[in-house]
C-alpha cells in the first residue's frame, strides 16, 4: 500500500509538469536496508567503467555531461564480404544497419562517430568485436563502421577518416 501510494504521488508530481525536490532519508550503516543493492549509489549499478584505451587518447569531457566516455582515432568499415555473417555478439551483419566494431567496448553500447573532417555525425550500436591487426592497431583504428553509416558520415570512397566517438549509453554485453 505505501509503495502504491508513493507511485501515485510521482505519477501526480509527473503529471503536474513540476520537478518537485526528492527528499531521502539517511540510513544507519547498522540497518539491514543499508546492505540493500537500493541503497547504493546509482553510479556503482548502472555501468561498468570504461575500457582503459592505451592506444586512443582519452578526451572524457565536462563540457558534455551526456557523453560518458571520448575517444579519437581512425574508422573504417566492413567489407562487403561480412554481409550475412555472425558477429562476435551472435546477431547477424547487415551493411544496412547502423552497426559498429568496437574492439573493448560491450556489446549493446551506443555511441556517436563524428567524422572530423566534415563535422557529420551518426550513432551506432555496437555488435561485433573489431577492428584488428597490427595495421589497424599501428593505424590507431578505434572503431569499424557499418556501410550505412560510413556513407552517412561521407568517408566511403576514402575508406578511412578520423573520428571522435563518444559513448551515450554502456551496453551490456561482455
């Protein structure tokens, strides 16, 4: 009944249009509810930390507290050949989707890719693990990019262009 009746009064302040002040209450270190997953800070069970990244310069930025984590480097996209294919998170690749590689970032995460030469951006979900090799490495490629979104940010006919991407939402994925 008190959880209903809490439920109503948020639903009533939502429809009201008015943010209205959330009041908590301190909990003792010795109270069984103090162990309760509930009680803990929301940044501890929302995401994990981001992947260290040796090879990308890290960029985090305050200026944009919806960006969780920054990186730059170079993006590529998948060949042809891959169309139709498993990815490392299982779901099939489709050069039409709006999909990425990403070699430490879990699968499920979203991130914008701003290409830097023409200031486009898109955003994409990452699906499958990648990209690799000692070229790609050396290269500091950070990211592969479906067709789709490779031509959405105009760098298909050059095959690579230098890119920020910026994480908006952790997926869940290993």
């Amino acid at each position: 009944l008190a959880l209903f009746a809490l439920s109503l009064l948020a639903l009533t302040a939502c429809a009201s249009g008015g943010a209205r002040p959330v009041e908590t209450v301190p909990v003792s270190a010795e109270s069984p509810a103090a162990a309760s997953p509930a009680n803990r800070p929301a940044v501890e069970l929302d995401r994990p930390d981001p992947p260290d990244h040796t090879a990308a310069m890290d960029l985090a930025t305050e200026s944009n507290p919806l960006v969780l984590h920054e990186v730059e480097g170079e993006a590529t996209f998948y060949a042809d050949y891959f169309d139709g294919r498993r990815t490392a998170s299982g779901t099939i690749f489709r050069q039409n989707q709006m999909t990425a590689a990403h070699r430490e970032f879990p699968f499920g995460t979203v991130v914008r890719v701003t290409n830097l030469r023409n200031d486009r951006s898109v955003t994409v979900r990452i699906t499958d693990r990648g990209p690799f090799g000692e070229r790609a490495k050396a290269r500091n490629r950070i990211i592969d990019l479906s067709r789709r979104a490779a031509d959405a940010l105009g760098f298909i006919r050059a095959g690579w262009t230098p890119v920020r991407v910026e994480v908006l939402e952790w997926g869940e994925g290993r």
